[in-house]
C-alpha cells in the first residue's frame, strides 16, 4: 500500500532530471530566458499608444497675423507636425488616403475678420478616423488649443473696450479653473500601463505550455507506461515536472522586474515580497491548466495549439490591452473565470499604486481558490492515467 506522504527525494530526482533536460538544450535555454528580455524589449518599445508626433496639414486661406498665431499653438504644443501647407482642400483626400497625414486643418478667409469683429468664425478639422482611440484624443487636443485661443482673443476685446470707453478695470476669469493632476502615472506612459502586465502574459506561456509539452514528451516517448506501474504517484511526477518551471518564472519574474524599473523607468512604489506571493499564487493556476492540457493531449504539436487555445481568450478577457468594463454583461461574467485579470491587476496595482494586501486580498483569495480547484481537477483528471 502507498504511503499518504509526499516523497521528496523522488520529486527532487525528477526535478534534477527535468532541469538537466533543460539547461542541456540551447535552444530550450534561450526560449526560457532569452525570449522574456527579447518580448519585454518589444514591448516597451513598439507597444505604444502615446497619442504624439500628430502630421498635420494646413490649408490657411486668410494668412494673416491671427490664422499664423493660431497654427503656432498647435506645433508649439509638441503634439502636432506642421508637414504640408495645401493651396485647396481637395489635396487633403490624397494624403488622409494615403495615409501620410493624420490631421487636416481648414482656416477660412474670413477667420481674421471674424475674431476681430466679434462674430466668431469656424475652423474644420478632419481626422483619420482609422485609429479611433487616436482620433478621439487629437480631436481633444484640437478643442483645448482653440478653446485657450479663443479665450485670450475674448479677454484682449474686452480689455479693449474697456480702454475705449474709459470705464473700470473688468478682471474676466474661465468660468472653470480646471488643474489637472495624474496620480500613479503623472506623465500618462502606456509603457507604464502595459509592461507590469507582461509578467502575467510571460508566466503563462512558460509554465503552462512549457509543463504540458514536458509531460506530454514523457508519453511521446513512451516512458509514460513505464511510470504508470512504477511505485510513483502521480502527484509526485506532477510536482517534479512543474516546479522547475515554477523556479525558472520566478527567476524571469525578477529579469523582467530589473529591466522594466532600471531600463523602462517603470516606477515600482509596491511590495516586492506582496508581488512574489501574488505570482506564486498565478503561477499555481497556470501550472494546473498546463497539466489539465497534457492529459487532453497526445503531442507536443496538440498541447502547443491548445495552449494557444487557451492563451488567447485569457489575454482578451483579462484586461491586458482592452477595459472589461467596457465588455458586453456576459463577457464580463466570463472574465471573472480568467486567473490572469486578476494577476495583471494586481501586478499594476502594486507597480503603480503601491496597493497593498487591504487592496489586493479579493484577487488573492480568487486566484488561490481558482489554484486550488485547477489544480485539484488536473491531478483527479492525470491520475486515471495511473489506474
């Protein structure tokens, strides 16, 4: 009869075993620690949504002291290129079509006249509407510049008038005196948005696709039978399968930390033992679905696709790039299912926020109830395979 407890030399055989099968490979090595710096680098450079750098073309049909005013707070606000002056209106189509323009601005003969007599005028603006997240905010930017604008024109008019007539001193002030101020992000970075999340993407794919396609190999090969009737548990060969993985994403999670504060200049103003103890509970759930996708797998080429399978709708629904607020009642109920929204949210909550365990505690309670009932599933589902 088989003892209740866990062996630990044999789990440590098979975790000595399992790294020698690893570090031997270059290949393996690479994918395991190379990868990780090389998507982190990817990211934090071409993942970029800063609305910046904005090409503009003008058509400025009155070309007087006001419309040249009027263009100079738009490039010296450090968002807008002034890249093409256009004689007509039609020139415009050709470069919004091509795409070399993300911006066109229409300012009217009269648009000097019109501000000097106090009728007011209109300026048209059209945006490329591709991106429109993008075009939401150059459209916002466009409205603060010509709002200031036109409330300094107000403000000289009336001082004017004032100065005409020979009245007293008016004193006009914006209705709002709006002060902006950002907490956790004051420069609004989507690299600081984006590059705490990447430690739940990278976890995911090394510890479950990496753990299913090892314990899938082991039938490939067809050492499996051999460990079906040897004296070996299988909660024993799951431990020593997956906790070199568990160790080698603990070590990226300490790579991936490094690069993103040092080089990325991500701030980090949490926990780093809170962040440690929050992976170790992710990495739990990953690890029980790698192992559930091996026992539904017969090759490495099955569990890879269902791995991807899997990877996909986790990244959609966990909030990694697109708001689950924003999803549809029914989308955000499944989204509750996913181990890796609450990961990420924590892993920005402790970068950036500096949240703590009163913050943080329901999505670790998630996460380690989620671990306990995948891993319970996958060792009841792995164990017929001894029977």
């Amino acid at each position: 009869m088989k003892g209740s407890g866990l062996r630990k030399n044999i789990i440590r055989s098979i975790v000595i075993k399992e790294f020698r099968q690893i570090l031997r490979d270059k290949r393996m090595r690479f994918i395991l620690f190379g990868v990780p710096v090389v998507m982190l680098i990817l990211f934090g450079y071409a993942v970029n949504t800063d609305v910046s750098r904005i090409r503009m073309a003008v058509a400025d049909s009155d070309r007087s002291q006001a419309s040249r005013m009027f263009l100079q707070r738009f490039t010296a606000s450090g968002y807008f290129i002034y890249d093409y002056n256009l004689a007509s209106p039609s020139e415009a189509d050709r470069l919004l079509d091509k795409g070399m323009i993300d911006m066109y601005l229409d300012i009217p003969v009269d648009f000097s006249s019109g501000i000097s007599s106090g009728k007011g005028t209109s300026v048209q603006i059209i945006v490329d509407g591709t991106d429109s997240m993008r075009a939401a905010v150059i459209v916002a930017y466009v409205n603060i510049i010509s709002g200031d604008f036109s409330f300094e024109h107000l403000k000289k008019r009336i001082s004017m008038a004032v100065l005409t007539r020979g009245t007293g001193g008016i004193v006009l002030k914006k209705p709002v005196d709006l002060r902006e101020r950002s907490l956790f992000n004051p420069e609004l970075k989507s690299r600081n948005f984006y590059l705490p999340a990447i430690l739940g993407l990278l976890l995911t794919l090394i510890t479950t696709m990496l753990t299913s396609m090892s314990v899938v190999k082991e039938r490939e090969s067809g050492t499996m039978d051999q460990l079906i009737v040897s004296p070996l548990r299988p909660v024993e060969f799951v431990a020593g399968k997956a906790l070199p993985f568990a160790m080698i994403g603990f070590v990226d999670i300490l790579v991936i930390t490094i690069i993103s504060i040092a080089w990325f200049s991500v701030p980090f103003n949490g926990s780093f033992i809170l962040l440690l103890v929050a992976s170790m509970f992710y990495v739990l759930c990953a690890l029980s679905i790698g192992i559930y996708i091996s026992t539904i797998s017969s090759t490495q080429q099955q569990a890879m696709l269902s791995t991807f399978l899997f990877f996909i709708p986790a990244i959609l629904f966990s909030g990694f790039a697109f708001p689950v607020y924003a999803m549809p009642a029914f989308f955000r109920y499944i989204a509750l299912l996913d181990p890796l929204m609450y990961y990420i949210g924590m892993m920005r909550g402790i970068f950036l926020k500096g949240s703590g365990v009163a913050e943080l505690w329901v999505d670790m309670a998630a996460l380690v109830v989620m671990g306990m009932v995948l891993f319970a599933l996958s060792i009841r589902r792995f164990s017929r395979g001894f029977e």
